[in-house]
C-alpha cells in the first residue's frame, strides 16, 4: 500500500531508489510525510557521487550557499536571530508531558499535533531531499541508520560531510533495519534565503518514534537531524540496552615506543575539549559524539561522525595550527555566518586583520554596524561555524575512525572551567569514584559573555545536561552497571585548565599536552602517582621530565605547588553544592552516588585534622 502511494507521488527515477530498499515501515514513513508535506518534486539519495554532487549543486542554485574564492569553499548564513540551538522551543515529548530534572519537557499528543500542523504542506514549491546516512562505522557494532527529510539543500550537504552515507546500509539491513528519522522544513524563506518565520521555530524530540521534527529554522544544531537531534535518541537508546552514547572527544595519546592508547573526554562548552583532541603530536578520531560498547568485557569506542561541525571563533595560526592548515586547503568546507570580503571568510580572533566591511550574517556590514536591538554587530557570530571531513585534518586516525569494532578506551577524561578548586589533573581511586566525583558532579563557571556575571558555577553533569533526555539518575545507573561489567574499566581522569591565582592563570595553554602524556603512563602503570584524599595526582619528578621531552620547558617546584595544591574548603564546597542538587533537584538517584560523595568528604575532613586547609602535594608524598 505504502509503495503504490510513493508510486505516485515520485518519478519513476526516484521511486526506484526507494523501492530498492526492503522496508515497509521505511515505505509508510515516507509515503506519509511526503504528503504531508506536499513538495513539488523529491530527490532521494542514494550513496552516489552523483547524487551527492546533486545536492551540493542545489545548495548553490537555491541560494542557501554561495561560493568563496578557494574552490571547494563555500559560505552559508542563517537568519540574524537563528544563529544557536533554540533551547525554549526545544523540547523533550513525553507521555502527559511528564517533568524531567533539568529537561524541557512536553505533553506527547499535544506536541505531535503542533508539530504536524506546523508542517502541514510547508514544502509547497520545494524541493524535498530524503537522505540516508549511519551513525558510527558502516556494518559496524556501532551503526545506527538514519533516514532525514529536509527541504534544506544546505542542511543535507552538511550531512554529507559530516555523516556517512547510509542508503547500502538499508538495503543490506533491509526490515531489519531499526532507524532513526528526522523530518527538517526551513520554512518560508527571506530574500537572504534564510527562515523567515522564526516564532514557529520548533524543534520536538520524540522519543517513543524515535523521531526528531524541526521546522522554521536553519541553524545546524537545529536541523542536522543526526548532530544534536540525534544525540537525545541515541542516549535513550543507550540507558535501555545498557551502553554509553556521550557527548565525548575520541583521541589517540601516543606512548612510549610507539604505542597507542585511546581516550575519551567529556567537557562544557569553551572549557578546551576542541583543543586537548587536537593537540598536534597526537592523534584525532572525532571532537564531539561517541559511543561505546561493552565488547568481550572491555570498553569499545567509536566516533558517530566522520566530521567536524566547529566554532571557528578564535581559531589563529599558533594556536590551532592542524585546523589553520584544513580550513586555508581547498577542500570541500562549508563556512557559516563568518564575514566575507572579495569572496575570503573572516572570523573573529583569527590573528590577522579583518576588513571594516563586507556580508555577514546581518547582511551588507560595516564596522560600528547595530542591530535594532542596539547591539554593535562583530564581523563574525561568536557561534560561528565550519563544516569539513575529518579526512582532511593531517593528525587523523583514520584506521581508528572507520574501524567497525572501534578502539578499546584505555582513559576517560571529565574537564570544567573552575578557578579555584579541582588541580590540572588527576585520576580516580576507581570507576564508581571516578563517574560520580569527576563525571557527575562536573560543574563549569560561566563567563560575562554568557551570563554577565563571571565565575558562576554551573552544574553540568558529564557535559551532557543540554541533550538529556532520560532521568539524569537512571543515566548515573547505566553508568554505573557499565563499569561492573567490564573486566577492565578505562581510568578516569578529571582535568582543569583554568586554575586561577591573584587573576593570573597558573596554567598554560599547551600544558594540556603534559597532562594527556601524563594519563597515558597511568593507564599502564608506568608511573607512581601521589594518593590525596580526591584521588591521584602526579609526583613533580615525573612531570619534570615530561614538561622537558613534551614542551622542552623547565617546571618548577613552585609551578607544581600551586597547581597541585589540594584545597579543602573549595573541595568541601563543591561536595555540598553537588550533594544538594541530587537530593533537591534530582532526587531519584543511585544511593551509591551519596555513599561516594560521603566517602571523599571523609577523607578531606581527615587530611584537615592533619595537614591543614591547604595541602601540599609534597606532603602527601612522603606517603609513598
């Protein structure tokens, strides 16, 4: 029946492509959003250069891109107002709309019925692309398929190079295929070609259908259905089978002899997760999304994507040489909401000088330009973007990154921005001690970019609070259970780039390089390492020696004081804030979590009784 109504409403070409795949609940979806829909014609992809060309072609011809002086690039702008994921009208679809801690929640029915009217024949006129794509390796342990409809040429070239291309993966899979769908409508566009009808702007995560709609927005954290909209599924999924989908970097620290050793890392926004995966002597394999399996009692990881949908607000030639490099190389990047003049884009922070005029995401700009709001409009958003295959960057794994069994992660690593508390680095006692002291209760200040006020703390449990979408303690349980059923459990590290002393950094900005070399010894217990009541942390011998072979930089015993301090009050501090957020806010959480939290404020009380507010590490050492 479903094939007999896609007989009609499709040329024979595309209709083909369609029934080749052996998936009658693929043929109902379809049949029945396109027409919803009503588009004047379809295009479905398969996973052809052709048709991938096709749509990079249209991207162009519709106006949503235009070209830049070095080929391959191209350059997209979203509305002025829909430059960032739209966190008000995003919304979790829940039976009886019921409240999660922490998530926006909605009723189901009342959700799917807006939803649906909203969408109501938007694609009148339009060109619907219906894509097929993969979540993690192809044929792997890892895939999941993926079905997107949009009528965004701009948004299914983006998932071309961010994803990899799914249409033989259902058609080998065929009704064995459990996938995820995503049905995008820019909406009505503006004479920039950007969505237009902004306080429609909906984007509704249903969970039971395993569906993600969004609709009158551009942006990509809105509409590239396997980025962000996927993500809230993928971790549902993951509680319920008893895996991790996290919102994770995967990288390759290089050891001693040649040896490669995986590790993940969660961080909040701006707290220099982009920058640890891309430190140049090691090796990338993804800087966002991973999931990871439990295979033959041992943790497994993958990348999700296949490439980067970045800031590029700031990125400068010394800072971040590897993506300087990939972004001035003429392969296929799309740049979005930069400034352009004489056909170059330009970006705020990029170490050169950036011209007074030119097009950006408000249209003709000049500088000392306003918004009506009054506000002086900067050459590039600060949520700036480029998109570009990992392919491209010279520090990729690629082994790694196609790998269908994945790597096997040897460290886990949480990171926040905190001035006064955690030291630059250290390792749990354990995996329950370290999911529940570093991953739980990761906070990270905020800046007086974001909120006006500087250094309040926000509480961001593993960096994954804003794509949510089950109880935060049944997350913690699966958390939990994952580790008691590995046979060897990756280490778990926190890390703080962002100590802070009489306002001056007590950290540099390449001295995450000697942390990373640090952990990687750890995991084979190359080194000894202090114990302190939060865990362990380094002996300044070893870091001598790793600051002169990795940075060829001398490290000074007062260098190492400050940094590896163990400050009781701020400790203790946090321990309570952290402890009343799951007994107030969260509350249904495992009863471990407080055990834990009680064991650490035990052991910081005692080294109190004996050394003091402030801890010298060299104190501690002696117990070695």
């Amino acid at each position: 029946m479903s094939l007999e109504r896609l007989e009609r409403m499709l040329n024979r070409e595309q209709f083909e492509k369609v029934k080749a795949i052996d998936n009658p609940e693929l043929h109902r979806f379809l049949a029945d959003w396109i027409e919803w829909l009503e588009p004047e014609k379809v295009f479905v992809c398969t996973d052809s250069e052709e048709d991938e060309q096709h749509v990079r072609w249209k991207a162009l011809y519709y106006g949503e891109e235009k070209m830049l002086e070095t080929p391959n690039h191209t350059v997209h702008y979203d509305s002025y107002y829909d430059q960032a994921r739209d966190k008000a009208n995003t919304a979790i679809l829940t039976p009886g709309g019921r409240k999660l801690p922490f998530l926006n929640t909605k009723d189901r029915d009342e959700g799917l019925r807006e939803i649906k009217e909203l969408m109501k024949g938007i694609m009148h006129g339009k060109e619907l692309f219906v894509c097929f794509f993969v979540l993690g390796p192809r044929n792997s342990i890892f895939t999941i398929p993926a079905v997107q409809l949009t009528d965004s040429a701009y948004v299914a070239h983006s998932e071309f190079i961010l994803y990899r291309k799914g249409y033989e993966e259902f058609r080998r899979l065929g009704r064995a295929a459990r996938f995820f769908r995503f049905v995008h409508s820019e909406g009505e566009l503006d004479e920039r070609k950007t969505s237009k009808n902004l306080d429609r702007r909906r984007i509704y995560i249903d969970l039971e259908d395993e569906t993600v709609y969004s609709v009158n927005t551009q942006y990509g954290g809105n509409t590239i259905g396997l980025k962000k909209p996927a993500f809230r599924l993928t971790i549902k999924r993951a509680v319920e089978e008893g895996w991790l989908s996290e919102h994770m970097f995967l990288m390759r620290v290089n050891g001693p002899h040649g040896r490669k050793t995986y590790f993940t890392g969660a961080y909040p926004s701006m707290c220099g997760k982009t920058s640890t995966a891309m430190v140049p002597w090691e090796n990338i394999v993804g800087d966002d999304l991973t999931f990871i399996l439990q295979v033959d009692g041992r943790a497994r990881g993958a990348n999700v994507e296949k490439g980067v949908f970045g800031i590029i607000q700031g990125v400068n030639q010394e800072d971040d040489p590897i993506i300087w490099k990939v972004l001035h190389s003429p392969v296929e990047i799309i740049f979005s909401n930069v400034l352009v003049k004489d056909g170059k884009p330009y970006w705020n922070g990029m170490g050169i000088e950036i011209p007074s005029d030119g097009e950006n995401h408000s249209g003709e700009w000049w500088r000392g330009k306003k918004d009506e709001e009054g506000n002086e409009i900067p050459p590039s958003h600060k949520n700036a973007r480029f998109t570009v295959s990992l392919e491209h960057f010279p520090n990729v794994d690629m082994e790694a990154l196609e790998s269908p069994c994945g790597v096997e992660i040897g460290g886990m690593i949480f990171g926040g921005r905190d001035a006064d508390t955690w030291p630059p680095v250290r390792e749990a006692f354990d995996w329950e001690h370290g999911v529940i002291t570093m991953g739980a209760s990761l906070e990270s200040e905020t800046t007086a970019a974001t909120l006006g006020k500087e250094g309040v703390r926000a509480f961001n449990a593993m960096a994954i609070l804003d794509f949510m979408s089950v109880h935060l303690g049944d997350y913690i349980r699966n958390y939990l259970d994952f580790g008691r059923k590995l046979k060897r459990a990756p280490k778990i590290f926190a890390v703080n780039y962002f100590l802070r002393e009489n306002g001056q950094w007590l950290n540099h900005k390449l001295d995450k390089g000697v942390w990373l070399k640090w952990m990687e010894l750890r995991v084979h217990n190359d080194v000894d390492a202090i114990e302190t009541p939060i865990g362990y942390i380094p002996r300044y011998r070893d870091l001598v020696k790793l600051f002169k072979d990795v940075l060829g930089k001398d490290y000074t015993r007062g260098d190492y004081e400050k940094q590896f301090t163990i400050r009781v009050p701020e400790l203790l501090g946090k321990l309570d804030r952290v402890e009343r957020i799951y007994r107030e806010t969260v509350r249904e959480v495992p009863e471990r979590l407080f055990e834990v939290l009680d064991e650490e404020r035990k052991r910081l009380l005692e080294a109190r009784e004996r050394y003091g507010d402030y801890i010298s590490p060299f104190a501690l050492e002696e117990k070695l």
